[in-house]
C-alpha cells in the first residue's frame, strides 16, 4: 500500500505482487481519482481478464488521459468544464455531460433501466 492507504499496482492494474490480482477504482494508487476514471479502469479489466484468457497481451492504463480533466455542474443549465491539458470547456460539451439531469440518465443506462425520468 502508499502512504494514502491505497494499493500500488502496475501498469495493468495488478496489484503489486500478485500476477491474478487487479485493483481499480479509489482503492487503487493510479491517478486521477475520479469517478469516470474508475468506469474506464473497469472497462480496462474486463479487456485484461480476457486478453489474460486467450493469452494475448494486456492493455496499459493511460494514467495521464484525464490529468487536468474536470466539470462542475451549477445547477441545471450551467457547467464549467477543463479539458485534458487545461483548456476550457465550452458550454455546450459541460452542460450536457454534467448539469440538465446530474448524471441520472447516464446511470439508467449503466443499470440497463428504462429511462423514463428524462
Ligand atoms: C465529495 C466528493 C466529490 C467528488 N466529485 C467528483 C466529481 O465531480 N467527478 C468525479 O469524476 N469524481 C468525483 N469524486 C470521486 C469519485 O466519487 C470517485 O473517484 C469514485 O466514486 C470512485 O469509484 P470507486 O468505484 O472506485 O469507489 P466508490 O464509488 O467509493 O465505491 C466503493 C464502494 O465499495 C463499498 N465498500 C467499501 N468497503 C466495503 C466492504 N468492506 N464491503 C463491501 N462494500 C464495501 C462502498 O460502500 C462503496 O459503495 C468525488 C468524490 C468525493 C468524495
């Protein structure tokens, strides 16, 4: 584990150690500690957990593709938003994605629910 608690893993996410054994999400020492992060880290094992099974080669984890990415909702019409890199955000990319619903509709979808708020 780091100092924070959170457990070192390599560049496939396994933790330090253990050939069989992943770790993602906030538990895991890689950065950003965001919740889209977490989502692609998962779709990330998925890829391993099979290319592991068909004996190809694993996928890396790109930590630094979201360093400097963030969005703030501000209420449901207005967002603020910083690309990867620092750049602003336009309205029109930060609204949709972060304010209009909080994220409910994206959620119905992961669950595989009809949508039938928005
Ligand atoms: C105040 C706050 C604001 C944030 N804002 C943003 C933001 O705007 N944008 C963004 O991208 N990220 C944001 N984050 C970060 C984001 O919430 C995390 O990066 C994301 O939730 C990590 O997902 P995870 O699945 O790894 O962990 P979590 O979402 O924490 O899920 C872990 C789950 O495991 C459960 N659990 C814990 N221990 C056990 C146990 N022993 N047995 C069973 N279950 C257990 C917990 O109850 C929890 O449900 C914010 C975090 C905080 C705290």
């Amino acid at each position: 584990m780091d100092d924070a608690g959170r457990l070192q893993v390599d560049k496939y996410l396994r933790v330090e150690g253990h050939d069989n054994i992943y770790a993602i999400g906030d538990c895991n020492s890689m950065a950003p500690q965001l919740a889209y992060a977490a989502g692609e880290q998962g779709q990330l094992l998925v890829k391993n957990l099979l290319a592991r099974e068909n004996k190809q080669d694993l996928v890396e984890w790109d930590s630094q593709q979201y360093e400097g990415t963030m969005i703030m909702g501000l209420g449901p019409s207005q967002a603020a938003g910083q690309m990867p890199g620092g750049e602003l955000m336009s309205d029109e990319m930060a609204v949709p994605f972060k304010a209009h619903d909080l994220m409910v509709a994206r959620f119905h979808e992961l669950a595989g629910l009809e949508n039938n708020v928005f």
